[in-house]
C-alpha cells in the first residue's frame, strides 16, 4: 500500500455527554443539547473547588458492561471499550485475519481514577489492599490494550499521547498504518475520565475551566464575547478505518475517507498556543496537501474552539490563513459547546461528527453563542444545523493539545 491508499470510514461508536452511543450523542448535538451537569458529588464544598458541574457520561458504564469487565478496567477503559464495540458492530463485524487488524485508542491522562483511587487506598488501608491489578487499570496504553484483546488485533495496539489532540492523531496514525501495509482495518479513537476532584482543581488553578455555576448548560461558548473558559467532558468515540479496496471486497457501507493528516508542533509554550497561529496553519496546510483536496472544495470546519478568550480567535485566524477567501463559504461548528471538552477523547468523538455532517449533509450547530466575538472572521453555525452542498466535497477537524499538538484530519465525501 501506499501513502495513495484511500482509507474509509465503516463504523462509529461512541459514548458522551450526549448519549450512549452515536445516534443518541448525534440527535442531541443536531438538536442544540447540552452535556453539562451540576455535580452529583459534593466536591466543591468538600474541597473548596470553584467549579460546580461537568459535561459527564450520559449513561453509565454499569448499565452496559458486565461487573467483572467493570471491576478489571479504569473507567477510560470501559468507555473505550463500549465505544469500539458499538464501531465494530456497526461495521457489520468485518472477517479479518487477526494479523492485518491494528487497533490506536489514546487517552490524553489515562487512568487517573485508578491511580488516584489506588493511593488513597495505599494511605487508608495499607500496600496489601492495593489492587493487583492496579498498573494495567492505569497505563495510559490499558484501552487499546483491552480492545486489542477484544477483538484479536495483532497487527499492532498503538496509545499516542498528544494531550487534547490524542484521539485525533490516533485515528492520523491508523490512517498510517493502512497506508504503509501494516494493516487493512484498524479500530482507532480516543477517550478520558477524569472528572474527579484533582485534575478538576488543577484545570480551575490554571484558570481553563468556565466558573458558569449558576447556568452549566450555557457555560461552553465557543467565539462568544463573554467566553470564559472550556467545560471538562469525558466519554469516548471509536472508528473503524480500512483501505477501501478491502471495505469494497466486503461490500462495506462507507461513510466517508480521511484523505488527509497533519500534524505539528509549536515549539512555543507548554499551555498556551502560538500566538500567530504558525503549528495549526502548517498541520491544516500539510493536510490538504495530503489529500489533494483544494481549500475551494472545503465547505465545513469542525474546530478545536474550546471556549477559551485566546484559543478560539487564534484557530479561527488560522482557518481563514489556510483557506483565504474561500473561508467564506465555509460552515464553521464548535461542537464542545455541547459535549464539553473530552481531552484525549475530543478529537475522535469531533472526528465522528465531522464524518457524519458529511454523511447526512447537515453542520452541527454551535450554542451558547449570544454575542459572537467580533473579530470572529468565519461563518459559525449557530443553534440550528445547516445544510451542506451535494457533491464531493471535504471537511476539516482540528485539534490541538496542551504541550503545542497540532492535528488536522481531511474528511472527504464517500
């Protein structure tokens, strides 16, 4: 195979905010919902956490796994697995020898309920109550390596860590793998549970989380004036890639191609985005140029757009850098407005949205967005969906990650 090889998309899984699985997590998004919850815990009171609520899993893990999966798996584990399960399926559970099966699911933290979970238990009880299986609940690697296992996927079990950028450059390299002949499916995605009190403290220090405690459903408002920081999400969302001349010999529904992946580094800070936009303008750029898809024939953007004051308007600079005048016809959705931000899982479950507006011709819409920034300089798709054009035509999905990840995926029309 080649770096010519088309490869398609099959199955989608996922686990949200928003639903249990895609059609749930697709409905709510076309419909305007919102993920975000008041907690059910008393953290804030308990620790002194200024943030109040989150974007969690809508139905939880015990109502679909089986105890003894529930009890061996970090729950970045287990939305993995109900995702890539839910993807497989839906790729009508293709034949394939176990050796030309890869699987890549990322995890932006991995399992930091275990870890955090296991220490608490070392401190209380003592080293012979920890758990044995305590390191492989942990690992970053744990749910690639259960999907892996799932499935019988020998041809590789691969955990990139990019921060919030992991689940996209998970599905970048599966990609990579079907190109280069290693494979000829692969399950790829990403997904993250950390909504705990710890890293929930840690986020609020850095002062990235929406203090909204009185209007949680309103909180993430990607390119509005009064943005004020990002809602943490979890949950998962899985695909199935393969070269489309094995999805064609299995007479394979096709959803749609990622024709092309970019990827940069800013070398600039290890939070904070380049302030002119440079790593996210070369990953879109090198992008396109792999998919030799032209900016004329982009007509949707799913972005990054976390809600932050600085991140958004430098993403949106670069899409209108990238694309020139052809931005203007260019349907822009900032869907964490109603998932929140699912780290590690973002970029695959974005991935999945991406691929169906181009499926069903519909751009999710973006919420929340009272007064938008008025040096927004792009089309943003408010409230309601929009159509998008007949023809062969592609999308764009961005994601960046803390530490200066940048990653951009080509989507074209099947």
């Amino acid at each position: 195979m080649s770096r010519t090889t088309d490869v398609v998309v099959t199955g989608l899984g996922a686990t949200t905010p928003l639903g249990g699985d895609v059609r749930s997590t697709w409905a709510a998004a076309l419909a305007g919902e919102s993920g975000a919850r008041p907690f059910e815990h008393d953290w804030s009171e308990r620790y002194g956490i200024p943030v109040e609520f989150a974007a969690t899993i809508k139905v939880k893990p015990e109502d679909v796994l089986e105890r003894p999966e529930l009890k061996r798996m970090d729950p970045s584990a287990q939305y993995a697995m109900i995702a890539a399960r839910e993807a497989w399926s839906d790729a009508g559970s293709p034949e394939v020898d176990g050796e030309r099966l890869g699987a890549v699911v990322s995890s932006g933290i991995g399992g930091i309920w275990t870890t955090l979970d296991g220490w608490d238990l070392l401190q209380e009880k003592g080293a012979r109550r920890v758990l044995p299986m305590t390191v492989p609940m942990l690992m970053p690697n744990s749910p690639v390596a259960y999907v892996s296992l799932e499935f019988g996927a020998k041809a590789g079990a691969h955990a990139l860590v990019s921060a919030c950028a992991s689940g996209a450059e998970a599905i970048g390299y599966a990609v990579d793998m079907i190109r280069a002949g290693r494979a000829d499916v692969v399950i790829a995605g990403g997904t993250e549970a950390t909504i705990h009190p710890m890293p929930i403290a840690a986020f609020a220090a850095s002062r990235t989380l929406s203090l909204r405690n009185d209007d949680p459903q309103g909180a993430s408002r990607p390119y509005d004036v009064d943005r004020d920081g990002f809602v943490i999400g979890e949950g998962a969302g899985v695909v199935v890639l393969e070269s489309a001349e094995h999805a064609a010999a299995r007479g394979a529904r096709v959803y749609a191609r990622i024709a092309g992946v970019g990827l940069s580094a800013d070398g600039y800070h290890i939070t904070s985005p380049e302030p002119s936009g440079d790593g996210q303008i070369r990953a879109m750029r090198a992008a396109l140029a792999e998919s030799g898809v032209a900016a004329s024939d982009v007509v949707h953007v799913n972005a990054h757009a976390t809600s932050t004051v600085v991140g958004d308007l430098i993403e949106a600079r670069s899409v209108r850098g990238v694309l020139g005048d052809d931005s203007d016809h260019v349907a822009l959705s900032a869907t964490k407005s109603m998932t929140g931000h699912l780290l590690g899982g973002a970029g695959a479950l974005e991935t999945i949205f991406t691929v169906l507006a181009l499926h069903e011709r519909q751009a999710p819409p973006t919420i929340n967005v009272a007064q938008p920034d008025p040096e927004l300089v792009l089309d943003l798709v408010r409230d309601t969906p929009r159509a998008l054009p007949a023809g062969d035509v592609a999308a764009i999905n961005n994601s960046f990650g803390f530490g200066g990840h940048n990653v951009a995926l080509v989507v074209t029309s099947a």
